[in-house]
C-alpha cells in the first residue's frame, strides 16, 4: 500500500468511527427522549431512565469493541496506522538495543515513567484541590472506586483518542499533532447530547470534567513520552483513586 493511500485511508477509518459515535448518540436521544419526558412529568426525582441497552452487560462490550475494535482492524488487517504513532513504545525487555538513547531502552522507559509520575501527580493534585472546594459549597457525597472500572474506562479512552491522533501526529509532527487530536474528540464529546446531560449534574458533571482533564493529560503526555502503555497506566490509577461521586446519597 503507497503512503499516499495509506494516509487517505486513515481518514477514512477516523471519519468511520465519528459516524458510527454521532448515529449511535442520536438514536440514542431519540429513542429515549419520550421516556425522559414522560419521566419529567409524572417524576421529577434526578433518578433517570435506563434502558435495556445501558445494562453492563451490553453497553460495556459494545463500547469495547467500537473503541478498540475499530483501531486495532486499522492497524492490524489494513496496516494503515503505525505503532509509534499510536504510541505503542516497545517494552524494555523486548527491546533488544544497545544504545540506551533509543525509543524502548531501559533508559528511556525510566524517564518515561518520571515524567508520568510528575504529569500524573499534578493533575491529582489540581482536582484534589478543586474537591476540597466543592465540599465547601455543597453536601459531600459519596466517592466509588473501582480498580476494574478505572481500567475499562481507561483502555477505552486513551486507545480511542491515540486512534484520533495517529493521523494528525502523523501530519503535523507530535507537538502540533497531539493537541489538534483532540479536535475530533471534542467534536464527539460536543455532538452528543448525553454529554450536555451530563453536566446538569454536579456529580456526574464532575466526573465528566475529570474525564476532559485526563484527555489534555493524555496529550501532554504523549508529547513527552510517546509511550501509551504509561499512559494506560496513569489514567487507570487517577480514575480508581479520584473515583466517582454517587449520583445520589
């Protein structure tokens, strides 16, 4: 396959997996927009209306394999995105080099790691600063975390945004690619309506503005680092330990 076409499929692998996000987000809306009015009518309460496909068993598999699924028949059927960058960093073992300089060395690892550590621990630090204020403000609620949780979401994100990077890395180098890689995130984020549903909640609106933090984070980082595997890694920890506020006491 030429570059030239390689480049042009990587778009349309991106375009692809925008589509598919922005119908399932409307059909979505329209399917449970009379059950919410109804809802709002008969029950005002904040509890809201679930449906058979938000069950765990359903919703979780399928988001899996539209965040996953869809990257990996890009990179490994059609060959049409490359490992760096997606930021898939060899592992130090595997490695096999001898200059400690080069990408997957023990070395570099090491560093990746320091500077994981020092992103990640600044990021703690702002929310945690950010929650000591909002208790002032309102009632505390109760937090949830979940190892299992914190790690599904995180797979989830940072192999879908390092999907929507790839290209723009690709393009316009790492610095300039990284940030404009989160164009089309927000882009899905600002075209589904669940999000601006979201937000009228002050508990989930919070985890909702970590989850905004935790993709500049992942931009930061892949700057720095280059290395998704890290990446995984911190956003796995900062979501088990900042956990989730409960919608209700």
């Amino acid at each position: 396959m030429s570059t030239e076409t390689a480049l042009l499929e990587r778009w349309v692998w991106l375009n692809v997996s925008l589509v598919i996000a922005l119908l399932a987000s409307a059909l979505r809306w329209f399917l449970e927009r009379p059950h919410l009015r109804e809802q709002r009518r008969t029950n005002p309460s904040p509890t809201s209306y679930r449906a058979v496909w938000e069950m765990p068993w359903i919703i979780h598999p399928l988001r899996l394999l539209y965040a996953v699924g869809i990257p990996a028949l890009a990179l490994l059927w059609r060959g049409v995105l490359t490992p760096s960058g997606l930021g898939l960093k060899p592992f130090f073992w595997t490695a096999a080099q001898t200059l400690s300089t080069l990408s997957g060395s023990w070395d570099s690892w090491v560093r990746d790691l320091g500077w994981t550590c020092a992103f990640a621990g600044g990021f703690w630090v702002l929310v945690a600063l950010a929650d000591r204020t909002a208790k002032r403000l309102s009632p505390p609620r109760e937090t949830r975390h979940s190892l299992s949780a914190a790690l599904r979401e995180a797979v989830y994100h940072q192999v879908h945004w390092a999907f929507y990077r790839e290209p723009f890395v690709l393009l316009f180098g790492v610095g300039m690619g990284a940030w404009l890689g989160l164009v089309p995130v927000a882009g899905e984020a600002l075209l589904n309506p669940a999000r601006w549903t979201e937000l009228q909640s002050p508990p989930r609106g919070r985890d909702l503005l970590i989850r905004v933090g935790l993709a500049v984070l992942s931009a930061m980082l892949f700057i720095q680092t280059q290395n998704l595997w890290l990446m995984l890694l911190a956003d796995t920890a900062l979501a088990w330990i900042l956990g989730q506020k409960h919608e209700t006491q």
